[in-house]
C-alpha cells in the first residue's frame, strides 16, 4: 500500500512537470510569434497562435487529470489543497500564455507603437523564458529536492520583480504616444502588457504554491 502511494505521487509530480515542459514550450512560440509581428509577418504570427491554443488544452487535460487522481487516491488533505493550488498556479500561467498571443494576433496592432516598444517587449519575452526554464527546473526539483526548488523559486519571483519594471517603463512609453496612435491601439497594447504581466505573476504564484508544499511536508 506504501509502494502504491509513493507511486501515485511520483505520477502527480512527472504531470506537473508535463505541464511546465508545455509551458516552456509555448513561451518559446509566443516569443517567436512576437517576433512575427514586429517584422509584420501576420500569417507565421498566427500559425503559432493555433499551436499555443493547442498546448493549452493539453494542459487543461493534464489539468484536469491531476484533479481526478487527487479526488479519486487517499492523499493527506494539506498535500492534496498544495498539490491543486500549485496546479492551478500552472494552468493559469498557460492561460496568460495564450491571452497574450491572443491579444497581440487578434487585429494587426499599430506598427509606429510596435517599434516603440519594441525592445521592451523583446526584453520581457526574453525574462519570461527564464522564468519558464527555471519553472521546469523547480517542478523536476520538488520530489528530490524540494529545499533547492525553493531556492530556484526565489530566482524566478527575481525574475517577477524585474518584470514589474520593465512593465511600468511600457505603460508609461505607451501613454507618452497616446496622441500619436489610436485609442484602440493604445488598448490593445495596454492589454498585451498586462497578459505579459501575468504571465510572470503566475510563476510567482506557483513558486509560492511550492513554498507551502514544503511547509505541508515538514508538519
């Protein structure tokens, strides 16, 4: 019975891990699809939207997976409530992932404003790749070293922190050419920075979620 516990555990933790594989993958497709759009490549840029589209309902599947084996096996009540907030944390990260695509491919945005920003969207994207790499590095970490997890969820709410910056510097630069763009463009972008935003802020959150995973296995 001891054997089967340890095993339903091992699976809980190798489709978490799924999930932030996903996630690294698609934050690699929405940096290239980005990249689409500032060389107003519109066709590719949509081609890796249906492509993110499909790695979220992958992992919603996997989502939904994890929640039938923690609702369905005899888990300690704290560690299932961790084990659900921390995949939650994930999915939502997915989603933000997906909302971002969505937001920059669903009309073709203002292209003075695109080459504004630029180079803080590339300096974003780029921080939301680390974060995802170091993301996959924290799951694969949780069922043999959950102490050094924490520590890399330390470098990514870093990571957070400094997004926060770059992301007050793109909403201040896109109200500075309120004048000059329309207002639906200065919309759309506004809301494709806080996407972005949330992207990182769902990392933060798993990392938080981990944190209360280690307090749950230590009491």
């Amino acid at each position: 019975m001891l054997k089967f516990s340890i095993n339903k555990e091992e699976l809980l933790f190798s489709k978490l891990l799924e999930i932030a594989e996903n996630i690294k993958d698609s934050t690699s497709l929405l940096n290239s699809l980005y990249l689409d759009i500032f060389n107003t490549n519109y066709p590719d840029a949509t081609a890796k939207m249906v492509k993110i589209k499909g790695i979220y309902e992958r992992i919603a599947m996997i989502r939904e997976d994890i929640i039938s084996m923690l609702y369905g096996e005899a888990f300690l009540p704290d560690f299932k409530e961790s084990m659900l907030t921390l995949t939650q944390s994930l999915y939502e990260i997915m989603k933000s992932i997906k909302d971002a695509g969505r937001a920059i491919t669903s009309r073709k945005p203002d292209e003075k404003l695109c080459t504004t920003l630029q180079s803080n969207f590339v300096s974003y994207l780029s921080l939301i790749q680390d974060g995802a790499e170091k993301l996959v590095l924290m799951i694969s970490l949780l069922k043999k070293d959950i102490k050094e997890a924490i520590r890399i969820g330390k470098e990514i709410q870093l990571i957070e922190r400094n997004g926060d910056e770059i992301k007050d510097l793109m909403i201040q630069r896109l109200y500075e050419n309120e004048k000059e763009s329309d207002i639906i463009s200065i919309l759309q972008l506004k809301d494709v920075i806080t996407f972005l935003d949330d992207i990182l802020d769902g990392m933060e959150d798993s990392t938080l979620s981990v944190e209360t995973l280690y307090a749950t296995l230590k009491s």
